[in-house]
C-alpha cells in the first residue's frame, strides 16, 4: 500500500461530519419562509444537504466549476467502443480550446472548465486550463491484468487531491464532477460489477453508443474482469485492478472537496462508479454528493438507488464531459437562492 | 359568444404551424455537433422544437420572463383551502416588492417578473410591475353557478393576450407562465375532470397542503361543479363556467405567444389545465409550450399525460407561483447553448 492510498483511507477515515447546526438552521428558515412548507419539493432537502455541507446556513456558490478528468484504457483492445482511442485526446484538445459541449454548458452556468490528464495516451499542449497528472498513457488490459501499477493508482489519487486543493485555494465554491476516456464506461461497469451484485451484465450499458457485438464483447469483458479480481474485497484495490486514472483522480479529488466541505455534483455512470468505492471505505463518504442527473446508462440508476442518491434531472442524456452534472448546476444555485433571498414571515411581515 | 371569444377561436384556428426547416436544420446540426448523436438525450428533442417555434435554427434566449397571473375564487366558500383568501392580495404584494420565491427564483434565473391582476379580490397599489387586467374582484361560486359571466371571461381572455403582445414587443424572447390564487387548485381540477375522463376525484389534490377534510370537499366541490355543466362541450365554456379568470387570462397569453414565435414554459397544474382547452379548440394549439416540470399534485402528471408533454423537472414541487417553470429556464437556454454555441465537426475539423 503507498503513502498516497495509505492518506486518502485516512482522508476518508477522518472525514468531518456533516453540520447538524447549520442543516437545523436551514430546515427552520425554509419552515418560516413565505410560502407552503415543503413547497419546494426535492429541492428543500438539497438546500438543508447543502448548508450540512458548507456549514452555511444560507449556501451560496458564485464560482462553481467543472473538473474533467481523462484518461485511455487499455480494454479498448477488447473493442468495448464505437470510438477509437484517439479521440479521447482530440477531445481533450476540444475541451482546451472551447469547442465541446461541458465548454458551452459551462459558460452558460457561468463555470470554468479545468481539464485533468490523468492518463491520456497522447501528447497534449501546454495549455492554462490543463492539469498535467498523468499516470501513464492509458491504462493496461483491465479484463487480463491489474489497469494500473500501484505508483499508477498511487500518483492518480495525489493528482485529483491536490487538484481539489489548488482550485479550492483559488475560491472554487461548488464543484462539478466530469470525464472523458474510450473505454471508461466497460471500466465504470466492471468496478460497479465487483462491488455490487446480481450479473456483472447488467452493469454494463452501451456507452456512446457500442452496437450489439460491441455489446456482447463489453459484457464479456467486464465479466472477465470481475472473474479475475474474485476474492478482492478491498474497493481502492478494486478501483485499481478494474478502474482507470481517471477514476482514481476523481474519487480522490471527492475526498478532497469533503474536506474542504466543497459540495460536489456528480455526473454520470463513470462519475458515480469513480466514487462508489469511498463508500465501502466509510458509508457516509459521499453525503457532501449531489447526483446531478441520471444518465441513459442503465447501470447508473443502478448505483444511485446503491447509494441512495435521487438525481437531479432524469433526461436520458449520455455525454459524459460533465454534461449531466453542469445541466444541474443552475438548479443547485437557483434552490440556494430560494432560500437565501426569500424572506420569512418574519423578516416580512414581522 | 364575445368579440373577444371569437377572436381567440379565431387564432386558436390560425395558429401558424411549426417551421419544418428550421427544426430539420436543428436536427441536421446536433447530429453533426462534437458529440455522440443523441448524447444529449431529451434536451436533443427540445432543442429542435424550440428550433421549430422560433424559426431560428440556433434558438437563443436572453429575456425571459415569468408572467405570474393571479385571481381569487369564489368557491373558496366551500373552504377548499388550506389557506384564507386575503393571501392571494398578499402574495400579489410579496410578489410586487420583490419578496416571493418567484422573484428569488427569477432573479437567479436574469427573468424578469410581471404580475398579473387578472381578478384578485384586493385593492393593490400602483406599481411599476403590476399589469391590471382585472375582470372582477374574484370569481363565483363554480360549484353552484358560472365562475365567470361572458363579460369577465371576454376581459380575462383580451388582457392576457394584450399584456403579452405588449411584452413581446419590449423584447420578451421565452415566456414562463405562473399564478396565484387561493382556490384555483379547485378551478384546475374542475376544468381537467370537464374535459378529462375517469372519476372526477382523481383531479383532486391537496394544493397548498388541505387536510383530509378539506380535500374531501374539494372533491365534493368539484364533483358538483363537474355535474353542473354536464352537457357544456365547448372547451372555454368549460373555462369560464368552472375555471377562473387567471386560468383565462393564461390559455389567451399562450395563444398570443405561440403567433408570436414565443416559446412558453408552463409551470404546474393550474397552468397546464388553464391552456388543457386550447387543445380541444386544435390538437396542436400547444406545439410551442414547453412543460418545465411535474408538480406533486397528482392531477398535474395526468394532464401532461394527456397533453404528450413530458416535463423537464420532476422534483415533486408545489409553489405555484411559476417557480416549477422558472426552475427549468436555466436547462432551456442552457440545452439552446448546446446547439448554438457547440462547433460541428466540419466547423471543427474542417
């Protein structure tokens, strides 16, 4: 075990609780508002998570932004994509000079895009918004051998905290979760698979968009891999044998922003099987965690009911990037200004 | 029949269609756009229809507004509300001052709010925001006689159409409906249960929050209502016998702005049963609206049902107030920027 793993299982042992104060507070605020209690449906409950988080009573987020982390995998070899490799690096360069989606999403929620390499087999260009913390070019076979050495898995998980750290340095108030990678929803699914239950084929989705053969290889594969990691029950060591740098960066890097009682809005699939290990690690790891949607991978409805998450939005999107995540943004500040700037019968009519 | 009835029929029946090149061109784009076709799920369909509204093949929208339509209701007599009648002239104050969750919510969302006096039984000062458009200080009794007379009707149905060509020539580009009044939940299930099928108590709901005995002589009040007009087909007969002139003054704004190019974001059960008419009057009367959410009264998922309208949010609201449409602005001009400001791959690579 390194030093790195050896810190984030402390991190994660002696995460702080979440305020109760603060979440009484803002339960009876809500209560005395001018409107009917409970009127504002699942948002209520997010604003009480969210002054639990923040310690604030009432939360307000003026610079949120998106981490995305990417990395390549070696299942690729197994054909589990419709996409080549290489496009995870053409989208990263997509991402770097504005040209995506998560890019036009964000500006219009008014958040920044931080890229992270967290392995991406190409080689990419200086660039301000680009966070260099690759452990490698791309992962190995994850269905024949362990996806990363444990300095691979190691120096992914530094990465992702420090990244948190620095942005959070930098005034980062709420932050989105994103990634890119050919091949991470097979390494999303075989993580989710070993640490779940029922057929490792239901974890498995069709991702951008895999055919039926693509289909059937995916399922193999991820079956394959959970066969061979049989008897692992150690989920950081799940996360390396079956999972991505990408992964171990973001579920880092959601440990990180607990500590910094940093909420975080999860996006979809690989997002959310990035940070499901945490939970066997100490099962109230994830409740700074906001589930920003519900993607159209059938696997993920599959982790939020695990985790107990109800999302968000439940749009049938698919994209990755963040997508899902940052569509939710608006709507974390929008429930937050619903109690910050409504006054109550008091403060109205007092 | 009024002057003013026949002209509603009159553009209900001249609606123009839908832009069949503009949403081709829509389509045509987002499956050429950086990103897996498809990937934005159910904002890809949103974008085309928003593209088929306006015309424009890159919709953008920068001035929204909230038109929050208010009235009170005499069938408040059978004490169908969790809630006193002098709320409505209340809230219409909250509201004017800048003090409701409307107002928060709008705020947060760069919408402005204009407010409505469509009937409201109170004396409500001058104010730069108010529009008064007022067809009588509350409704009758729908339960034992006409809610409105042909008059008041005839005054609700020009209002609301007047207040939004007013708007839209001041710049207003998208348009959430919203309103207030206490006991218009009783007004929305009457006119559902009308012109709906199934028994009349399954239109019923607790509104603001009515006790078990108050819901009991809703769907008393209802039941009656409904009985009374037996025989009355014609869907604004329906409206101005058991509606209210807020639920008039609404169906006439979404007319008015579907000539206008004008996208509308309903909000929730009282705004989607007040345009539920239209439909009747032409099946396609409501091709431009847009359903921002599903409330937790339970006759709202019915109406969208009925209406195919499936709803941006589903977080189980029930403020009333516009807050459900405005909560879902930010998603609408957020999956707009997925289209306009996204490159194409030939735009990319090219």
């Amino acid at each position: 075990m390194s030093n790195d793993e050896i810190a984030l299982r402390e991190l994660c042992a002696n995460i702080p609780g979440p305020s109760a104060a603060a979440s009484a507070a803002a339960r009876t605020r809500l209560d005395r508002l001018t409107k009917p209690p409970g009127s504002l449906g699942a948002l209520e409950p997010l604003i009480v998570r969210l002054a639990a988080i923040t310690g604030q009573v009432r939360p307000e987020f003026s610079r949120p932004a998106v981490l995305v982390a990417a990395g390549d995998h070696g299942v690729v070899a197994e054909r589990v994509s419709a996409y080549p490799q290489s496009v995870t690096g053409q989208m990263m360069l997509n991402f770097l000079r504005g040209g995506a989606a998560i890019n036009a999403l964000a500006a219009n929620a008014g958040a920044r895009v931080v890229v992270v390499d967290a392995g991406v087999a190409a080689d990419l260009p200086d660039h301000p918004g680009l966070r260099r913390a690759s452990a490698g070019r791309g992962t190995r076979n994850l269905l024949r051998e362990p996806a990363m050495t444990r300095a691979q898995a190691s120096g992914a998980l530094l990465a992702g905290a420090r990244i948190v750290a620095a942005e959070c340095a930098a005034g980062l108030d709420l932050l989105a979760l994103g990634e890119m990678g050919i091949g991470n929803t097979t390494a999303a699914a075989a993580v989710a698979a070993a640490l779940g239950d029922g057929d490792s084929d239901d974890w498995v989705g069709r991702g951008t968009g895999v055919d039926d053969d693509g289909l059937a290889r995916k399922q193999a594969a991820v079956r394959a891999a959970v066969g061979r990691i049989a008897g692992v029950t150690d989920p950081l060591e799940v996360l390396r044998q079956v999972g991505g740098a990408e992964l171990v960066a973001m579920a880092a890097a959601c440990v990180a922003a607990r500590h910094r009682e940093l909420p975080v809005v999860l996006d979809g699939y690989v997002v959310t099987a990035s940070v499901l290990p945490l939970t066997a690690l100490r099962p109230d790891a994830l409740a700074h965690c906001i589930a920003g949607h519900c993607s159209a991978e059938p696997g993920h409805r599959k982790v939020l009911a695990r985790l107990g998450l109800s999302p968000l939005l439940d749009l049938g999107m698919r994209l990755g990037e963040g997508s899902g995540a940052m569509a939710a943004v608006p709507l974390v500040a929008m429930a937050c200004a619903g109690v910050t700037e409504v006054p109550t019968f008091g403060e109205w009519f007092g």
